[in-house]
C-alpha cells in the first residue's frame, strides 16, 4: 500500500509523491494500491492486511507518527521510522539541539508561541527578539514542511506582517538567525544490513530568499546539481552530517536532512524529513539517481525489509 493525501496544507505534493513511488513499484513488479489517509483508511488496512506500506505523506500526520502508530497498530510493516521517533525530526528545535549537543553547527534560534505575543505584548518581544539573534532573520513554524509559513525578515518593521504569515501555520514558531549560504539536500537510504549511508549531496539554486513551496514544486523555478558542486572535504562534512542526524534521532530506511554551506564552509543543519518528497521535482530521487540507483528498486527493497522485520507491535 501507498499511504498517500491526506488533510494538510501539502495534500497536492502528497498525491503527486504517491502517484510517482507507485509508478515506480509497479515498474517493478508490485502490486501497488494507492490509499488516502480518511475514514476508510482502518477498516480497509483491517479487511486487506497490506504486506507492507509506503507513507507518502507530507506534513502533520505523515510525518509526525499518528499513521506510523495506526499502521503498527494494525500490523501493517511501513517503510520509515516508527511512530515513537518520528517526533524528535518533527520538532524541529528538538532536532537542532540533540545535533548541536553532537557537535554539530546549526544556526542559532528561539521557539516562540503565539500567546507569547498575544499575553507578553508584541512589541516588546520584537524588540527583544532583534536584539538577542540580530537581523536577518529565518521565521518557520516549529513544525511543518514544504517551506510552509517560512519568512525572511531583513529590516525590524517586516517583523509583525511575517509573523502573521507564519503563525497561519502552527501556533509555535522556530525563530532562526538566517545564514547565507550554499542549501544542500542530504538523504539517507539504510543498506540492506541497516546501516545508513548517505547519498550524493544536492545543491539547491532559487531565485529567492527562501526555498519555498514554489520552488519546491514548479518544475524551472529551481537549478538543482545533483552531485552538489562541492570540494571533497565539505562532501564529506555533509555526508557525516546526514548519517549523524539520521542515527541521533533514531531514523529508520530513509530520511533528508536539509543544510546550508556558509561562507566560511562550515555545513550547519536545519532540520531532517523521515517523509521525503517523492515528486519530479523532489530531492532524494535526484539523490538516488545521482547514486546510479532506481527510486522503485531502491523503495522495493526497503519494503523486502519492512515486511521481513514485521510490525512493531504485535
């Protein structure tokens, strides 16, 4: 089964991903079928009993572990990390400090709620928040993905309309100290013993400030260099970086972690995804390719595995 759709702001990505791994699968020889994660989902998983799932979900859900925890409740084997760790890459500022306490560079930020604004007063949080990480700054909701909700803030008076725009998204924001740099995507495919190795680095080019949901997903917005154009040394860095991420936050099969290059070259982290995109336009299958590998054999034999491992619970 392909766990696909589902009610969030990333739905149409969710179908788009769902559409192409199954494509993929069935090109080599699985019988495929395509789910949306509603009401019908449990009494079908039941009725059906799935050799396994892909989650091709993006956002809430999907990527926080409520349908990793209904499918090993069920007894149905999935592609990806359990339930009980998807929270420590959903929540991004957990995340960054498990890494930095790794040794890891990542930018520095605060978490701040929306009742932090409405009860302490906005104005004299703006002013703090300035002052403590300076300007620019990177606003993003705490969780999320696809670049949903995220602001570059440049000057003090651009402050109250993007925080607006990225509270639409979630009522706790992850405030960053916004780095200029080269944006990296570094994913991770577990081998066939379990360890995680890490794929080509992609280099990612856009005409903005930030890699938005646009683009993200309209095909020529965005250059991609798929390897990433990088000296041997920071390869090797990012790489180092990915395994680290996915091993500290107890990833499973696959993951992306996301990184900027700064001046200096130093590779900080911003956040990891236990459920990449998998559209046309999506990063880890530019990696795998770049790995000289095939996306539906590479997702064949991850469920080989997630259905020779079984369900979690039993």
């Amino acid at each position: 089964m392909v766990l696909a759709g589902g009610l969030t702001h990333e739905r149409e990505v969710s179908l788009r991903s769902g559409s192409r791994i199954a494509g993929a699968l069935r090109r080599n020889g699985i019988d495929v079928t395509v789910r949306d994660a509603d009401a019908e989902l449990v009494p079908w998983l039941l009725a059906h009993r799935p050799d396994a799932a892909v989650i091709a979900l993006h956002g809430g859900r999907g990527e926080n572990g409520a349908v990793q925890a209904v499918l090993e409740m069920a007894g149905v084997p999935h592609v990806g990390t359990a339930s009980h760790d998807c929270r420590l890459a959903w929540d991004k500022a957990t995340a960054k400090n498990l890494l930095r306490r790794q040794g890891f560079t990542t930018p520095e930020w605060l978490t701040l709620s929306h009742s932090t604004f409405r009860d302490l007063g906005a104005a004299g949080i703006i002013d703090l928040l300035v002052a403590s990480l300076g300007l620019p700054l990177m606003l993003k909701p705490y969780q999320g993905g696809s670049a949903l909700g995220a602001n570059v803030v440049r000057e003090p008076d651009e402050l109250p309309a993007a925080l607006v725009s990225s509270f639409a998204y979630g009522d706790v924001l992850l405030v960053e100290r916004f780095v200029t740099g080269t944006e990296i995507a570094l994913s991770v495919i577990d081998d066939p013993a379990g360890n995680p190795v890490a794929l080509p680095a992609v280099e990612i080019s856009f005409p903005a400030d930030v890699f938005d949901y646009e683009a993200r997903y309209t095909a020529g917005v965005t250059t991609y260099y798929a390897p990433a154009r990088l000296d041997p040394e920071v390869a090797a860095a990012a790489g180092e970086l990915a395994v680290a991420a996915h091993r500290t936050l107890g990833l499973r099969d696959v993951s992306r972690t996301d990184a900027i290059i700064d001046a200096d070259g130093t590779v900080q982290f911003l956040e990891v995804n236990v459920s990449p995109g998998l559209t046309e336009t999506s990063l880890l299958p530019m990696a795998v390719e770049a790995a000289g590998d095939d996306l539906g054999a590479v997702y064949s034999r991850l469920l080989d595995d997630a259905a020779a491992r079984g369900p979690l619970l039993r």
